[in-house]
C-alpha cells in the first residue's frame, strides 16, 4: 500500500527554488491476527500518524486481514506463535521475522526509497522526525553523529539495536538480503537454540537463544553494513535501555510501549503538544547536496563498515 504524502525523496526543489533534503521511507510492521494490535492499527491509520505517513507502507501477518478501509495485511506462510527462552526471556522470533524480510525482498518496494524501517504496532513513531534525523548537517540541535552515506543502520538503544524500531538504509538491506543466507546462518542457529538442560560448558548464554533484533544487528555487521549510534534521539523506551522516561515529552523520533489505543493517541500528543522536536531547516545550497535517492546519500560523509 502507498501513502503518497507528495514528498520527493533525497533532494528536492522548493517553492522558492532551495535544494529541500529528505528521505523516502518504507515502513512495514508485524501484526499478530489476534489480540489489539489490528485495533490499534485502525485507529492509527485513522489518525494518519506513524508508519502510515511513510512513502510506503506495509502490513505483514500470517493471513490476509483487512486492517482498514484500502488497507490489507500482506499473508506470511507459517505460524508466528513462537517460544521464549534464553538469558532474558525473550521471544525467540528470529525464524518469523526472516519471512518478512524474504517477503520484503521478493516485493521490492523497499528498493524504490532510502530507508527500510520496521515499527512495531506499539511503537509511536514520527516520520518526518526521522527524515530530519538522517539528512541533518549539524548535530546542534539534535544529538548523535550526522548519518553517512551508504549501507547502514541505526543503533537505537546502549546496550544494542532494540526491536521497536529498526532502521536499515536501501544499501543496507540490499547487502542483507545479498548475504544473510550465506554469512549468517551461524547466527541464526544460535538465536534459536534452546538448551533445556542448561548451557554446554564453553558458550556464552548471551550468544544463544535471542531476538530478531540481536540477530539483525549481528549479521548488519557480519556483512559489512555500518552502525551509527543514534540512541540519543531516535527512541524513548519505557522498560528497556536503561532509560524508564516518564512521560513521550522528550525529542525522540519514536516513543515505546504503547500498547492500547489511549495509550498511544496520548503519547502521541503529549509528543506534539511539548513541542520538544527543534526546527530543523533541511534547506541547503546546490553545490554538495547529495541525492538521496540516487546514491544514498543523507547528511554525512560516505560510510565505511568499520567507521
């Protein structure tokens, strides 16, 4: 489905004839086929707020759901039940979530704009939050490094890539979908490995039995595409990251755990209403404007794996 919001994606003129930088934004979401998460879904779609107000979005589940008027949910094959284990509990969600990425290669609309991004349901995001997040020239007003060119992804948390939001550059999923079956088989057998009877002497119970997103920070890396730390200001995370804010007030570009529809609409203003996120002047002169689009480009020097 498309949300065609009229923006031209890298660099683009004005009214007035200025070189206006942005970035095109493919947002795609998982959704279970029960539960509240169609419902909160709906209602976000009704506000157009989140990922709705991406380029292009996606709604993946394991059937072909109706989620709201024009919008259908892209049928996945497979269960998404899955189980829990390893050092923290988590879900062990790997295998469900490379079915989206097989299923967001084999589409490939995502190669037709600058970003990839996964939100999930429950996860208050704001787009054009992030298009001022990855094509600043100054980190000023808001902090962390200015994002390369090339493949890369952003680091969302301190203590590595946390699921609620993921962002990946085009050049970036390109060498994950290149080589995720060859260079990180290894890592996906280790994210669903369980050991009921404890782990063998010799293995870090850290390295075993984890999430989708250990799995995709880990094999991003393997295949040489760079992280940038951005967990300054890309999100605010209520129970993970060390961070328990108190209220959506802060400038992040996205805010989690929202879980009903209250929930969310309410941090959603609260987020507008404080009117923390600076202006950002995404105008700048011809000579040195990278196409973002073209050459995946954004407000830094190009990217290195090892930078």
């Amino acid at each position: 489905a498309l949300d065609a919001t009229g923006e031209a994606a890298g660099a683009a003129l004005d009214a007035t004839g200025e070189v206006q930088l942005t970035a095109s934004l493919y947002c795609v979401a998982m959704m279970m086929p029960v539960g509240y998460e169609r419902g909160l879904l709906a209602s976000i779609f009704a506000k157009n707020a989140g990922l709705f107000r991406c380029e292009a979005y996606q709604i993946f589940s394991n059937e072909t759901i109706t989620v709201a008027e024009g919008v259908e949910s892209y049928p996945l094959p497979g269960p998404l039940k899955v189980a829990y284990g390893g050092k923290w509990g988590l879900a062990l969600n790997t295998d469900v979530f490379i079915r989206l990425w097989k299923a967001m290669q084999y589409i490939g609309e995502y190669a037709n704009h600058d970003w990839s991004i996964k939100v999930d349901p429950d996860c208050v995001f704001f787009p054009d939050r992030f298009r001022d997040l990855v094509t600043r020239r100054s980190a000023d007003e808001i902090p962390g490094p200015l994002v390369p060119q090339g493949a890369t992804f952003l680091n969302n948390c301190k203590w590595g890539l946390h699921g609620p939001i993921e962002a990946v550059s085009t050049e970036g999923m390109d060498k994950f979908f290149n080589e995720m079956d060859t260079e990180c088989a290894d890592i996906h057998e280790a994210s669903m490995d369980l050991f009921p009877n404890g782990v063998p002497p010799g293995l870090r119970k850290r390295d075993h039995a984890f999430g989708e997103d250990q799995y995709l920070r880990r094999c991003l890396k393997k295949v040489g595409v760079t992280e940038v730390d951005e967990f300054q200001s890309l999100l605010s995370e209520k129970f993970a990251c060390g961070e328990h804010p108190k209220d959506c007030g802060d400038p992040r570009v996205a805010f989690h755990a929202y879980k009903t529809e209250g929930e969310w609409m309410r941090c959603y203003d609260v987020a507008l209403s404080r009117r923390s996120w600076p202006h950002v002047d995404r105008v700048a002169s011809a000579e040195g404007v990278y196409g973002a689009s073209a050459e995946g480009a954004y407000g830094a020097a190009p990217a290195t794996a090892d930078s």
